[in-house]
C-alpha cells in the first residue's frame, strides 16, 4: 500500500552533498562538513563530510559537541573563528595536512537553528576574511532549507510507517477508492476477506471487485451506491449487504464510508468492511427459534387449555372414561412441555461451553433396554428390540448424557416411522472403535438433508416431518454430546426403506467386556 507518495530521501541527501561540494570550492577550503542539530540529543550529528578521513572527523566530534553549538547559535558566528583557529584539536586532511583556518556558520530557518556547515583549509592557506562570509552565508542558507526538508520528510516517514501499520495491522478490511470509484488500496484483512490480492484489484472500478447487494440481491452498486453523493466535507454513511468474493462466495458485510470531497464533485472514500455473516447467522438463528418455539408451544398450550376448560365445564356429568381421556391428555401434554424445556436448557447448557461430563462405568445395554421400556408405551405400531454383541465392553461415560442420546435417537426413529415397524438397537465393536445404532424402517433421510439435520432447528423438508412435533434439537443435542465423549454420529438411510443413526466412540473410553464386569 502506498498512502503517502515516497520520500525524496535521496534527492535531499544528494543536494546537501553539492552544497557541500560547492561550498568548498567557491571559498578555495579542501575539507567540510555538514551538520544537522538533533533535537533529543541536544548535539550536531555530522550527516555529510567532504575531503576529512574518519580520523579527522573523529577529531571534529567533540568540536562540535562542545564549542560550536554555542557557534552555531550565535549570531557573531564569524567573530568567533579566531578562538577556534588556535585549538589543538582541529582535524587534519585527507592528505594529512594540518586544517587550519576554518569557518563555520549555523542553518537558520527563521529564528532555529536546524544545523551547521563548515569549510575548512589547509594550515598554509589564507585565513577566511569577512569577504568569505557571505559566500557561505549563501549555501549555509540552501543547506538549511535542505536539511529543514530532511526533517520533514523523516517525520513524514515516520508517520507514514505508522498509518501503514495501522492500517495493515487493522481486523477489518479497509478498501480505498478514487472519485472515479476505481480501487485506490486495500489492506491485507481486505484482500483475506475479498480473496483478491492487491495486484488484482487496484485501478478496477469497485463495483466489478465488491458487487455489492442489498439482502434482497439487488445491486447496490449504480444507482444507491454512496459514493454518487456529492458530500460537501468529509462525512461517513453506514450500510449492510452481500459482496462476492473471488471465489464466488457470498459474505454478508457492514460497511461505513468515510467520504472526502474532491475537485470533481465525486467523492473519494475509505471503506472500512466487516464481516457479519456470523452475526447474521445469530440472528437468523433466533428468529428460527422464536418461531419454532412459538409453534412447539401453541399445540400443547391449546390441547391443555381445551381440555381443561371441557373438564370444568362439564360440571360433574363427564363420563369416567371421557375425565380420564382429557386428564390423561392434559398430563401427557405437560409431560411434552417438560421435555421441550429441558431439551432447551440442554442445548443452551451444551452452548455455554463444554459440557461437564460426570462418568462413570456405564453399561450401554442397560441404559438401551431402559429407554426401550421407556418408550414402548408410545410405540404401539412398532417393534423395539434391542441387540447387544456378547462381550460389549463396559464404557467410562456419563450415563445421563448417553441416555439422553439413546432416548432422542429411538424416539425419532419411532416419530418418523408412523407405518411402524422393526425399531433396532444395536451394539458392537469393531476394532477400536465402539459402535452403536439406532435403525427404523421409517421415512429416511434424503442425501441432501444427512450433514444438516444435526444442526440446530434443522428439520427435514416433507410432509410427515412436518406432520410430526418437533424443534430439530434433538440431533445437535445428540451430536454434541457425543462429540464432548471423544466420538462422532452419523446417519445412513434410504427414502422410504428406513435409517440407521450410528454413534462411534473410541475403544479408549472402555474399561472392561460386561462379561468381566
Ligand atoms: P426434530 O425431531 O425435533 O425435528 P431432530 O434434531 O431430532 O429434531 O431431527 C432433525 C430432523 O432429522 C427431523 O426433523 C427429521 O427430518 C430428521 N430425522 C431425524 N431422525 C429421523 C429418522 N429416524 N428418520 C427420518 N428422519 C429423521
């Protein structure tokens, strides 16, 4: 990224050098030197030197950290020079001739002084006079501005590197754009988030590079594009949509303008962009559950409230068997809203973090033959059997959170078989890995719908899932508890032959066949 246009570092440097060279020769000396005045130092630090060995230079140093910033900032300057004439410690030339006579005159910029220049001559040369004066007077004035020049340019350099750091340290891309709307710059987090590098995208118009689209997928690039506003000073304007990345992928983003006018009438912009396809998700993801839970509610609510009000209105006449018909509705409805409610806190439990899992050497079959019992009740169409390999190893597990599991998975496979059936449950190792299954001869599992079903509020898209209560919690409930065990779940089906939901757990999490135990 280029924000500031590059420093011209190099051209300063090389007219301090011709002041310098020019200097010497204009005032007959054979040696010079440049300083500038370093602020935090307090001292002249020695930036260009012309016809002095790194020896005579050293010989300089303490002149000048100690005699001539008193020089420099004086304006007698000149008059001074004979104090210096007499000090042992003047340098010597290159060719190792004494420098003698020897002038010095500070940099001024107004009143402050940014440096000093100084000519040298041999021992056996004239001493400099007041004619020679306003000689260097005369670079001493080019030199100023050069090395005041200097100092601003490594400011700007300065401050260059730190806007650059800024802005390719930032976590939110941020895109520069011309008044022609044409891709000035952009930051690395852009280029992650676009998935274009800079080489690609800089000079193209923006909207070929973002394709902009508000949440409906209309293009918000040509006609409701901000930057077709004509702000009369800076001013930023916020927006939500859908840009496209290289790869052809939609990403939900926030976007503030920060809108700069320009000569053209068009405005220039910086474009910070964030990334809020998570939060969208959030949000999508808690409307879904407010429905859901409304619908989830609404049917139990009203079966509840119908009965109970055909019980009090009945004023005694009701039948034994119709009393017990609206009572046993009412019980089991309430049974219903229990477990919705405590699916809810499970899962919202489960989100808050890991699971705490309390273990303890569990014997699945067991668990298996008690929500088999559990559940036979409800499942009068169907046939619950429950089969166990001989020698199926004890497991280290919570055993509340598996009978969780087991329930969720067999009361679905009952739920979506409604013509019944053969319900199997089924243990067995295989290797090192523990495996058990639900299997019905229900509905199945479309290929489409077997990776999102274990997400949350999924449900499958067809007449008889629909028919059937339900959240689509069961399943991401299912799935993180049996990921928080170190295994995993999976589902095989066939529509309209049947499913088999298998848990895999690692061999590790046992500790004994049950025949041992
Ligand atoms: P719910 O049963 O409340 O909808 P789940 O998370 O338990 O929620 O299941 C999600 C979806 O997976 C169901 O809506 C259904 O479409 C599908 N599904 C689950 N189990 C079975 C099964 N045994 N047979 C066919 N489809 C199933």
């Amino acid at each position: 990224m280029d924000l500031l246009e590059a420093t011209p570092q190099v051209d300063i440097d090389s007219t301090l050098r011709v002041i310098l060279s020019d200097a010497i020769e204009a005032l007959e000396g054979s040696a010079g030197v440049v300083a500038s005045w370093n602020e935090s130092g307090r001292r002249f630090v020695i930036t260009h030197s012309q016809g002095l060995t790194p020896r005579a230079l050293e010989r300089l140093r303490p002149l000048l950290d100690e005699a001539l910033p008193d020089l420099a900032r004086s304006k007698r300057s000149f008059d001074l020079l004979s104090d210096l004439r007499a000090n042992p410690l003047l340098p010597y030339s290159e060719c190792g001739s004494p420098l003698n006579p020897f002038m010095v005159l500070p940099l001024q910029v107004g009143s402050k002084s940014v440096g000093l220049i100084c000519v040298l001559r041999r021992q056996e040369s004239a001493a400099f006079t007041g004619v020679d004066q306003p000689i260097l007077d005369a670079f001493a004035r080019q030199a100023a501005v050069a090395v005041y020049n200097a100092g601003i340019a490594q400011v700007l350099s300065e401050e260059k590197r730190k806007i650059e750091t800024m802005f390719e340290g930032s976590a939110e891309g941020i895109i520069s754009i011309d008044s022609q709307r044409r891709v000035v710059g952009l930051n690395k987090a852009m280029e992650k988030l676009i998935g274009h590098s800079r080489e690609d995208i800089v000079g193209r118009p923006c909207h070929e590079v973002l394709e902009l689209r508000d949440w409906q997928g209309e293009s918000l690039c040509y006609s409701r594009c901000p930057m077709l506003r004509r702000p009369e000073k800076i001013s930023t304007y916020e927006t939500q949509g859908t840009i496209r990345t290289a790869d052809g992928q939609d990403v939900d983003v926030a976007m503030v303008y920060s809108m700069a006018p320009s000569p053209s009438g068009h405005p220039s912009a910086v474009i910070n962009i964030r990334d809020i396809t998570r939060l969208r998700e959030v949000e999508r993801l808690r409307s879904t559950f407010l429905s859901m839970l409304g619908h989830e509610l609404r049917t139990p609510l009203s079966l509840i409230k119908g009965y109970a009000s055909t019980l009090s209105m009945g004023d005694g006449k009701l039948s034994q068997g119709a009393m017990r018909e609206s009572l046993g509705v009412i019980e089991e409805e309430c049974d219903r809203l229990t477990k919705l409610v405590n699916r809810l806190l499970l899962a919202s439990q489960l989100e808050s973090g890991m699971p705490v899992l309390h273990k303890e050497h569990v014997h699945l079959s067991s668990i298996a033959a008690r929500v088999l019992r559990k559940i036979e009740p409800m499942a009068a169409g169907h046939n619950l059997v429950s089969d166990f390999s001989e020698g199926f190893p004890v497991l280290y597990l919570d055993p509340d959170l598996m009978e969780e599991v087991l329930t969720n998975l067999v009361e679905n496979a009952v739920k979506y078989s409604p013509e019944g059936g053969r319900i199997l449950v089924c243990g067995k190792v295989d290797r090192d890995i523990v495996e058990v299954s639900v299997s019905d001869e229900g509905i199945g599992v479309p290929l489409r719908e077997m990776e999102q079903i274990f997400e949350r509020f999924q449900r499958g898209d067809n007449k008889v899932v629909r028919r059937v209560r339900g959240m689509g919690l069961g399943l991401y409930i299912c799935r993180y508890i049996v990921e928080a065990h170190g295994g995993s779940i999976h589902v095989t089906s066939q529509v309209g032959v049947g499913s088999k939901f298998t848990i895999s757990l690692p061999l590790a999490c046992s500790v004994m066949t049950e025949k041992d135990g």
